[in-house]
C-alpha cells in the first residue's frame, strides 16, 4: 500500500510552460502569423522581433515553438485530408457524411489543437469548410 511519503517520493512534476506559452495571446498569434508566413524558417529574425518587443526569448525556443505549431498544422491538415476522402468515397448521403466528418474532425482538433493562434484556428475552419462544399 501506498503511503503519503511514497506519493511524494514518486510525484512527477510537470516541466514549466515555455516563455512564449506565457506571452500574451495577441503576441503569439503575430508570432504564429509570421512563423507560418516566413515558411517555418529565420527564426532568429523572429528572437530579435520578440526581443525588440521586450520578450526575452532565444532563437531555439522560437524554433521549438515553430516546430510543435508546424506538427499541429500538419496534423489537421491530414485529418482533413483523410475526412475529405471518406466522404468522397461514400456519396450516397453526402449530407450526413458531412456532418459526420465535420464533427469527427472537430473533434480530433479539439483533442489536439491546445492553444492555436486565431490565424491557425481561422485556418482550420477553412480547411473544414472545404470538405463541406
């Protein structure tokens, strides 16, 4: 049986948020903006950007950043892609496939998406319009 010592024993931390998780989200929504516009690259543009701004930030962490929200993106735009081909593969109630894969989808980003800029978000709801039409 496990005692109050042992929990404490075996207690695991979680690491601390990141500096940009902790920003503002008006600030990591333009961060996010002009990581997706840059091509997820020059990252040490957008350190100097963030420094200019009064965020002491270093290049990896923008780059760790820019990678997990490229995974993201990424991630969503294969689901869409996956959910756009089920419903072109099952036309014969094209209305309720929709419905249905729209909901799936939602779903799955939800469950994924934690903390997306307005921009990713407006992108998503894009790419779920897309499989409607």
């Amino acid at each position: 049986m496990r005692t109050a010592r042992d929990s404490a024993r075996f207690k695991i931390e979680m690491p601390p948020r990141s500096k940009i998780d902790l920003m503002p989200k008006e600030i990591r929504a333009q961060l996010d903006q002009r990581i997706v516009e840059g091509g997820f690259a020059n990252y040490r543009a957008l350190a100097k950007w963030l420094n200019d701004n009064g965020y002491q930030i270093g290049k990896n962490a923008v780059h760790h950043h820019g990678e997990k929200l490229e995974r993201r993106l990424e991630a969503v735009k294969r689901a869409t892609e996956q959910a756009r081909a089920i419903a072109e593969a099952s036309p014969d109630d094209e209305a309720a496939m929709n419905d249905t894969l729209i909901r799936l989808v939602q779903h799955a980003l939800a469950a994924r998406s934690g903390g997306l800029s307005p921009e990713a978000e407006q992108q998503i709801r894009n790419a779920l319009l897309d499989i409607h039409v």
